[in-house]
C-alpha cells in the first residue's frame, strides 16, 4: 500500500500542531516536515523541546514522519562550495532529526554554481560522499530531489550520481511534477529510477518548463497524469509515501483537494484502501 503524506512547507505560515491535528483529521497518514531557520522545525532554537512537542502530536494523531525536508538554506552544492564543513555539519544535524521523528529520509536539493556544472557536480560528490558514512551509520537515507533548473533534473543523472557516490544510502525523492514539466514521460520515469525510489512528491501543474504553473494536485486546471504516476508506482512495488507540495499562498483547502484526489486514485488501483 502508498501511503499520503504533506510537505508541511505549504503550511508553514500555520503552527505545527494545527498542521499535525488539520492533516489527520482529513486523512494523512504522514507529514513531510521542514526544518531550518524558519520553519517548523526550528535548527537555530533548542530542538530537544521541540522534538519532545513534535513526538507528542505525532503520536495522538497517529502520524508517521516521512522526511525531513530543509527549509530556507541553500541546495546542498551551492552550501558546500561556500561552507563545506558547514554544509556536511548542517545535514548530519538533520539526519538526527531525522532519526529523533523516526523517519528514514532526508532530502536535498542538488543546485548549481555560476562556475558550470561540472564543478557543481564534483562539490556535489564530494559533500555526499562526506555525509554517506554518517547516513549509513544512522541508517537514513539521502533523498535526491530532482528539480528543474538544478544539476539533478532527470532520472539518468539521479543515476549517475549514486553511481558516482557508490553509497547504499543515496536514494531519490522521486518528484515527478519535475519530471513531468521537462518531458520526461512518468511512467518511464518511475520504472528507470524505480530502484531507487525512497519518496515521492506531486504538484499540481499546468504546462510545461519554462511556461509552466504549478497548482494544487487535483484542482481545475491540473494537467499532470497522477494515475499513470500511481500506476507505475504500483508496477514497481513501491509501498512508501507520497507527499502533497503546494505553497503557503494556494487556496485554504488545498490539503483536502490533494487527498480526495491522490486517495481516489490509488484506491481505483489497488494501491490504498478505500476509505
């Protein structure tokens, strides 16, 4: 079964427990949270407080952690070419996290330099290959975020760079509205990174990059084909979650049109139990 989870950074201008309380009262079996200077989880203020507080709500509303996302700091490249020892400080903090919630995944998002790609990509390698001991130790996963504009936006260079890391730990964050907006087809998509599939993100999305909108999963106008999404999930035996992107600037009930549509769909595949 595929579990429904919400990147609390479309929530972030809410308290996390009205977040927790919102998210299992329409369904959810998780939450995806961000953590950073300001965000829910708050890296710059005493965390034990904080994870305390965290794991109590969690646990009356029965949800899972299903990433930990960063939140307001430089993607990963960008970080380490300006503070390496910073950027593998900054993440081994979030891998406990992490490891405190319960969750097995923490994400990152590749980005670029103004030198070129080839640079970005070899201070890339070199800050994942810094943190891969750490992650394998603590048994967390390094979740690739694929994204346009960035270093890492299609499925062969999700590959390439596991190839070129050579960790067990380095996985991708499948985030097929990003695939999807530069052409890849998602069906393929999903079976050539299928292996490595650790989460999932979808956006809403109407047309293709540069030109594209991104919009609420399942709103009027969406044009991202979920269940072929779903579909090949499904082929692959994925079991893990996907998490519901929005902003914080959507519609109110942005939560609620996400869920109606991705529970609908994986529940007409077989994937999810009908509720």
């Amino acid at each position: 079964m595929i579990g429904i989870s919400y990147h609390s950074g479309g929530m972030v201008d809410k308290p996390l427990a009205w977040v927790i309380e919102h998210l299992a009262h329409i369904g959810y079996d998780g939450i995806e949270i961000v953590c950073g200077p300001e965000a829910h989880i708050r890296t710059g203020d005493p965390l034990p407080p904080q994870l305390d507080q965290t794991r109590t709500l969690l646990a009356e509303h029965g949800m899972a952690v299903v990433a930990i996302n960063p939140y307001t700091q430089p993607p990963l490249a960008q970080f380490a070419h300006q503070d390496f020892e910073g950027a593998v400080a900054r993440w081994s903090l979030l891998i406990d996290i992490a490891v405190e919630l319960g969750s097995r995944n923490v994400n990152f998002l590749p980005g670029w330099l103004a030198e070129g790609d080839k640079q970005a990509w070899e201070v890339l390698i070199a800050a994942l290959k810094a943190l891969a001991p750490y992650a394998e130790g603590k048994g967390v996963n390094l979740a690739i975020h694929n994204h346009e504009g960035q270093i890492i936006d299609s499925p062969d260079k999700c590959l390439n760079l596991i190839e070129q890391v050579g960790s067990e730990r380095l996985k991708v964050l499948c985030d097929i509205t990003n695939f999807w907006i530069l052409g890849a087809d998602v069906e393929q998509a999903v079976r050539r990174v299928g292996p490595y599939i650790t989460h999932c993100h979808q956006k809403g999305v109407a047309g293709k990059y540069p030109f594209n909108k991104f919009l609420v999963p399942g709103e009027e106008g969406d044009e991202l084909p979920f269940l072929p999404f779903a579909h090949a999930l499904g082929e692959i035996g994925y079991e893990g979650y996907i998490s519901v992107e929005t902003f914080s600037w959507m519609r109110a009930d942005k939560a609620q049109i996400a869920y109606d549509l991705i529970s609908k769909g994986l529940s007409a595949l077989g994937l999810r139990a009908a509720r």
